[in-house]
C-alpha cells in the first residue's frame, strides 16, 4: 500500500495544504509544534476515521473554523483509491461525512463513516489498532511493545497475524460444544421420561379393558332400541288423537277468522262513507272561498291599471310597466354617473390642492435643512484641515526616532528585518531544544555509565571493567556533555542578542506602521475637506431652487380649489334629478305589485276549482269500493254459517282421551331411556378414554424411537463440535509456533543490521512472545536491562520484524501499508541514530516501497529520497508544507549556524 496524495482544508494547524508523496524514504521536518504529525494524523484519520483519534473529531477542526475536509488517495495491492471526510459544526454536534470510491475505474463506492471503515479494515486486513501496532509507530509509543506485558504482546501479535480469528472459530466450536451438551442432556431426561410413562401405560391391561366396557355398551343399546320402539307406537296413537283434535281446532278457527273478517268488512264500509262526507263538505268549502277571491280581485283592479282580470289585460299591463321601468332607470343610471363623477372630481381636486399646498411647505422645510447642512459641511472641512496640521507634526516626531537609532536601518526596511531576525532567533532556539534533549541523554549516559563503574562493570555492555573493551567510552561522553554546554551556552547568549535586536526592531516596525497610517489619514483628511466644501456649496444653490419650487406649488394649489367648488354645484344639482327618477320607479313598482297580487289570486281560484274536481271523483271512487265489499260481506256470512254446522263436539271428547293416556306413558318410557342414555354415554366415555389411552401409549413409543434416533445424532454432533474446537486450538498453536519461528529469523536479521559486531550475539522468541536478548558470552538479558537508547532501537527493530513477517508473509508476500516512524530519534543519541539510518536503509532493501519519518535528525534528512517541509506562520497559526529535492539540500542549513 501507498500514499499517492493528502489534500486538507481546516485540518488542526492546516488551513490549506496539499501534499504528494512518492515511493521510497520521505523525511517530514521543521520546528517543534509546526504540525508535522498532524500530517501523519490526517492520513490515519482517513482511513480510520474517529477510531484513529485519541480525543473528538471536534478536536481536529481548526480553532475559529467551522468545517474541516481531508482527502487521501492511495494505492493497494494494484487497485487506487480516494477517500474524502467532511466535518461540519451544526446545532452543538459535529456532521461526519465520508465516502470512498475507486479512481481506476472500477465500480467500488463506499458511503458512510463505518462503511468505509469496513472497508479500510477488510482491505489492509486490520483494523485501526492494528494498523498502530503494525505499521504506524507514533510519537512516544517507540516503547509500546516492549513495555507491554506477555499477554498483551501476546495479543497484539496474534491479531496482526490473523491468529485472533482461529482463537474466536474455537470459542464458537467451544459454545457450539456446550449448547450441544445442554440439549443433549435435555434429550436425555425426556427419553428416561418416556420410558417411565410407557411402563405405566402397559401396567393398566388397557385392551383387556375395552372389551369388557364393549360388551356393557351392548346390552345397554339392545334395551334402548326395545324401549324406543315402544315409544315409537305410543307416539302413533298420540298423533292419531292430536290429528282429530287439530281438526277441530282448525275448524274452529276457521269460524272464528270468519266472523272477524265479518266485523272488519263492516267497519271499513261505515269509515268509507264517514269519507265521503268530509270529500262533500270540503268541496261546499272550497266555492265559498272561491266567491271570496273574486270579490277580492274587483277591488285591486284600479291600483294594478287594469280594466278586466283577463290573462291578456294582465300581460299588456306587464309589458307597458317593464318599458316604463327600463326608460327610468336607464335615465337614473347615467344621472347617478354624473352625480358620482362630479363629486369625485371636487374631491380629487380639493386633495390635489392639498397636496400641492403641503408640498410646498415640506420642499420650503427641505430648502432650510439644505442651508443648516451646508453650513455643517463648511464647519466639518474647517475641522478636517486642523486634523492635518496635528498629524503632520506627529509624523515629524516619528521620522526623528528613525534618525536617533544607530543602526542603517530605513523604514521600508524595518518590518523585514525584524521578521528575518525573528526567524533567525526561532531557528537558535530550536538548536537550544536539540542541544538540551542532546545534552539530557548524554548526561544520563555519563550517570549509568558511572553507576556501572561504581560497580565494577562495563557502561556499555555491563560485563566486568577488566574483561571490556570499552572502557575508556565513559570519557567520551563526558567530553561530550561539556562540549554541548559550551555550544548551548554560545546559542543563549545569541538568543539573548537577538531578544534585544528584535525588540529594538519593534518599536522602530511601530512607528514605521503609524507614519504609514499618518501619511494614509492626511491624504484622506485632504480629499475630504475639499468634499466637504463642494458639497457645502451644492446644498445653498439647492435650497434656492427649492424655495422657488414652493412658490410656484402654492399658485397651482389655489387655482385648483376654485376648480373643485364648481364641480359641488354640478354634483348637487345631479343627486336632485336621480331623487325624481326614484320616486318613478317606486310608482311602477306599486303598479306590478297589483298586478302581482291579481295574478295570485287567480291562480287561487284556479287551486280551489281542481280541489273540488279531485273531491268529486274521489266520493264516486269510494262508492264504487263500498259496493264491491257488500258484495264480500255477503258470501262471508254464507261461509259462517257452513262452519258452524260442521262442528262436532262428541269425537273431540274422545280423541282428548286417547291423548292424555299415550303422553303419561311415553313419559314413563323416556325417564327409562334417559337412564339407559345416560349409562350408554358412560360406558362410550370410558371406551373413548381407553382408546386415548392406548394412542398415547403409540405415541409415546413413537416419540420415544425419535428421541432415541435424536439423542444418538446429537452424540454424534457432540463429538464434531470437540473435535472442531480441539482442531482450532491445535492450528493456532501450530501457526502461531510457525509465525514465531518466522518472526524470530527476521528480527534476528534486523538485529544483525543493527547489532552486528557488537556486545550482543541473537535474540530468542518462545511461543508466547516472551523476548530474551544474548550477549556474546552467552549471558541473557531481560530487554529491560538495556539502555534507554538501545531499547528504542531494539523495540524498532521488532517493529521492523512484524512489518517485514506480515509483508513477506508465511505462505507468500502480502500488500501492507506504509512504514510509518513519527519522531523515531527522541530516545536516542547520535550513535544509535546512525543505526537506525541503517536499519530504515535495510527496510528499503527488504521491499518496503513507502516509509514516512517525521524527524528533524540531520541523518535521517541525509537518508530521505523526498523531503517534506512544514512551516508555521506564527501570526496567523496555520501550518503550510512543501516538498524539497533531498538529494540538492545542504543538510548544515537545517543545523543551528
């Protein structure tokens, strides 16, 4: 895997930077707290998004931003890539949006934070502590893994090589074996269960039982059948009698239907004729309201106009009184027009003269405030031109401490000094830092080594003074540690001068600065006096026109109220006239109101003569039902009298008695057969029971093959689940005794690069990653017992081992990512850095196509094939980047001169 580009917006210190990084060694450089990590941060980021941080995604936005972006293309396994985060500040929370996509052509798109995520882990095969303990070595985490306790390195290690998933395939077998077992034991139960209810069953003789309740149930049906055949002739004799009776019965209620009929037929006769009565008075009432109305029509003919009540009269009268009508109003409406327009003219007249009036006084109001204004003009350019001559002797003074100052410094100048000289003092005060942490390590060398001597043994390999060839190393080192407090006490005493120049420099960039702004002020006090007095004398010729307006709008205004009063007069003399035509429009309406009622009251004379029509036809209807139901009545009475000849009251008596004799024996005979019922649906209810009985006992022999058949599988499945979880834990241990041999020849190999011809002769691993370091005489060492320095190297060199198992890989190569050293040199001194340049060389050599150093090391720059430049502006605080060709630098310009 590569890192192709990084682009970020708002990212930490980054307000914009965009970044390419190539194959091989790049060196990532500059001051301390430039932002060189966050770089390295922003690529981790992007493929792992939150998991990669240590605190929010809140944390990465640039203090005063609101949004952030990071975009990261890069390269795996043959396939590009690009993934793009966005962070946004909405309502108190942070919107995270991410998405993944191809840049090959392919048709691979992720969306969504875990999306990608997933994604990211599936492809490189970890997830993001894994991608931290393979191949992203952090600042200060150089020690992790050694620090670490067996267990831990133990786990580390077993994810990074995928042994994790075999441990967890077992835990599944494990469980699987254990949910087994519990069913299993469940069967178990069940089938001793069975067995116990079978045995029950087969004690009860259950068929010996059903014949017996067989042979009971027979008798009891032969004696029902012989009570219910008896019953069966009872009954006939029953019926026989309650036929007759029925018979009677029906005749006489035939009788009796009748003479009801009789009564009803009657009835209806006398209601029909009580009808007809009222039909006749109702239309005796209806010509006396008729002679009424047309009394009544005579007396409105004079209001309506009319000589007669005839249809045509009528309509003749309607028509003269629609023309009429149509006439006046015509005439009323154009009156109304003129009245109205007359009386709106005088109004918009009488406002118009009003306005123009107003106008006036409001344009001589604007005339005086044009003169007040233009007064305060002249008075604000009076004001302007003394604010000049007060700056200009300010400005004298400040070109007097430029002259007072020994130094050749001009006042364009100054601000570029100052900056220059301040860069310089920034560069002096990193070497002060370098020089510290340098002179810290050397010092704590000298201590261990004296410690060591004190006791008889070797600083630097810990055997005896007398057996050591290195003994005399103690002496360089405290040469060492003067030189580097002389040379640091030479750069305070240079960043002490520096203080005093830039702070020299500083009120002389002040003063600078306000020279600057006084020259800008004077300029603009000038044009603005000028501004000032033209437009001073613009609002005097203003207000003179506008006093000239307002005398003109003042006439105006009078002529149109003369105007207006004569438009009154013609309105008044309008609403007179639509008056009179009002009142002729009032007179037609009376006249049709009379006609109207005329018309009404024919139309009720009209109702009255069809009522009395309908009343006749309706008697002569009635009197023709009347006549069909005497005719009924008639034959009714006939029937009756057949009905009442053909009762006969001897046979009834006779049949009541037969009757009453075959219902008190059937009723004998049914208590009989309910007992016999009863003791039937006894002995069938006791058969049923049996024969449930005896099909539980079937099933429960059938259940009891299937569980057996059952319990016999899961004894199997049992024995595949521990076979399962035995083959999963002998696979992980035998890969993990493959991965451990393996990883011990590589870090072997890494620690001969690193380590060869000196105090150490090989490293051993055992299969819990437990690491013992052998000198040359054979003695072990705890890795613990190695100096601060050579523990760093020796913990990169066995992240350097893991890189290189999981790229060669056991069974073949494997694509990994990049790797990654941030700040690798903190615990060590200038000899071990030169090892680890030979280590990273070596890496190069075995096939690691990209490794990313943040370092500021002059050797690890010597050994970069790119070079990565990071800046920070210390006024704005943002960080910017630029790559450099490594191969043209001069590495001393990086180094405190």
């Amino acid at each position: 895997m590569n890192f192709d580009r990084v682009r970020l917006a708002n990212f930490k210190p980054y307000g914009d930077a965009d970044l390419r990084l190539t194959e091989g060694v790049t060196v990532i450089h500059g001051l301390n707290g430039s932002g060189k990590s966050s770089l390295l941060e922003a690529c981790f980021f992007a493929l792992y998004g939150s998991k990669a941080l240590d605190g929010t995604l809140e944390d990465v936005i640039t203090n005063g931003e609101e949004e952030t972006e990071v975009d990261l293309w890069f390269t795996h396994d043959g396939a590009s890539y690009r993934v793009e985060r966005r962070l946004k500040r909405y309502d108190g929370r942070i919107d995270h949006q991410c998405a993944l996509e191809a840049t090959d052509g392919s048709d691979v798109t992720r969306d969504g934070a875990r999306a990608v995520r997933e994604f990211v882990t599936e492809l490189l095969r970890m997830d993001a502590e894994a991608f931290v303990n393979c191949a992203y070595v952090r600042q200060g985490e150089v020690n992790k893994l050694i620090n670490a306790t067996p267990r831990e390195r133990q786990d580390t290690i077993d994810d990074l090589l995928q042994l994790g998933k075999l441990e967890e395939y077992r835990e599944r077998a494990g469980d699987a074996r254990l949910g087994v077992e519990d069913v299993l034991e469940n069967r178990r139960g069940r089938l001793d269960q069975l067995d116990e209810q079978i045995a029950a069953k087969e004690e009860k003789d259950l068929h010996d039982r059903l014949n017996a309740l067989e042979s009971d149930l027979s008798e009891v049906t032969s004696e029902i059948d012989r009570y219910e055949d008896q019953r069966e002739r009872a009954e006939g004799t029953r019926e026989a009698a309650a036929e007759t009776l029925s018979t009677h019965a029906e005749k006489r209620e035939k009788l009796e239907a009748v003479e009801a009929e009789i009564d009803e037929i009657e009835e209806t006769i006398r209601a029909t004729e009580r009808e007809r009565d009222e039909h006749r008075d109702a239309i005796r009432e209806a010509r006396e309201r008729i002679g009424e109305i047309e009394a009544a029509v005579d007396d409105r003919l004079d209001d309506a106009g009319l000589g007669a009540a005839s249809d045509e009269a009528i309509a003749e009268r309607r028509e003269e009184l629609d023309d009429r009508e149509s006439e006046v109003r015509e005439e009323l409406d154009a009156e109304r027009v003129n009245a109205e327009a007359f009386r709106n003219q005088a109004t918009n007249l009488a406002g118009k003269a009003d306005d123009r009036a107003e106008r006036a006084a409001e344009i001589e109001s604007e005339a005086d405030d044009l003169a007040a204004e233009a007064e305060t003009a002249a008075e604000e350019a009076d004001e302007r031109e003394s604010s000049v001559e007060e700056l200009r002797e300010e400005a004298e003074g400040l070109r007097e401490q430029f002259a007072a100052v020994d130094a050749d410094v001009d006042r364009d100048e100054v601000t570029d000094e100052r900056d220059a000289l301040r860069e310089r003092r920034g560069e002096v005060r990193e070497r002060i830092a370098e020089l510290s942490a340098e002179l810290k390590n050397a010092r704590e060398r000298v201590e261990e080594a004296e410690a060591l001597l004190a006791a008889g043994k070797c600083p630097e390999c810990g055997q005896p003074v007398a057996d050591s060839p290195h003994a005399s190393g103690i002496d360089e080192d405290r040469e060492r540690v003067t030189e580097l407090e002389t040379e640091r006490e030479a750069a305070r005493e240079r960043e002490a001068e520096l203080d005093r120049r830039v702070a020299e420099l500083d009120e002389l960039s002040t003063a600078a600065d306000r020279l600057d702004e006084i020259d800008e002020r004077i300029e603009t006090l000038e044009e603005r006096a000028e501004e000032k007095r033209a437009e001073a004398e613009r609002k005097r010729e203003a207000a003179a026109e506008k006093r000239e307006r307002a005398a003109e709008l003042r006439e105006e205004a009078e002529e149109t109220r003369e105007v207006a009063a004569r438009k009154r007069e013609e309105a008044e003399a309008a609403a007179e006239r639509v008056t009179a035509l009002d009142d002729t429009l009032s007179a037609v309406d009376d006249a049709r109101e009379g006609v109207a009622a005329i018309e009404e009251r024919r139309s009720a004379i009209a109702d009255a003569e069809d009522e009395i029509e309908r009343r006749r036809e309706k008697r002569e209807r009635l009197s023709e039902v009347n006549d069909e139901r005497r005719d009924r009545l008639a034959d009714k009475r006939e029937r009756r009298d057949e009905l009442a000849d053909a009762v006969d009251e001897d046979a009834v008596e006779a049949a009541r008695g037969k009757k009453k004799r075959a219902e008190e024996y059937l009723e004998k005979v049914d208590g009989e057969l309910d007992r016999l019922e009863e003791r039937r649906t006894e002995l069938e209810n006791a058969i049923g029971g049996v024969n449930g009985e005896i099909r539980e006992l079937e099933n429960l022999r059938e259940e009891r093959d299937a569980l057996g058949a059952t319990v016999e599988t899961l004894e199997d499945i049992h024995g595949e689940t521990s076979e399962l979880e035995a083959m999963y834990g002998d696979l992980r241990a035998e890969l993990r005794q493959r991965n451990v041999a393996e990883l011990e020849r590589t870090l072997n190999e890494t620690f001969e690069l690193v380590y060869g011809n000196d105090a150490y002769s090989h490293i051993e691993l055992d299969g819990e990653y437990v690491l013992t370091v052998y000198q040359k005489d054979g003695e072990p060492l705890d890795p613990e017992q190695l100096s601060g320095g050579e523990r760093a190297l020796f913990n990169l060199s066995l992240r350097c081992a893991i890189y290189r198992l999981l790229s060669e890989g056991i069974e073949g190569a494997a694509p990994t990512p990049p790797l990654i050293l941030d700040e690798p040199t903190v615990f060590l001194d200038s000899g071990h850095v030169s090892r680890l340049v030979r280590l990273v060389e070596e890496m190069r050599g075995f096939g690691v196509r990209q490794i990313l150093i943040v370092s500021h090391d002059d050797e690890l720059v010597g050994a970069a094939d790119e070079l990565v430049t990071v800046e920070k502006d210390p006024r704005s605080n943002r960080s910017t980047v630029h790559r450099e060709d490594a191969a043209a630098l001069d590495v001393a310009e990086l180094a405190d001169d």
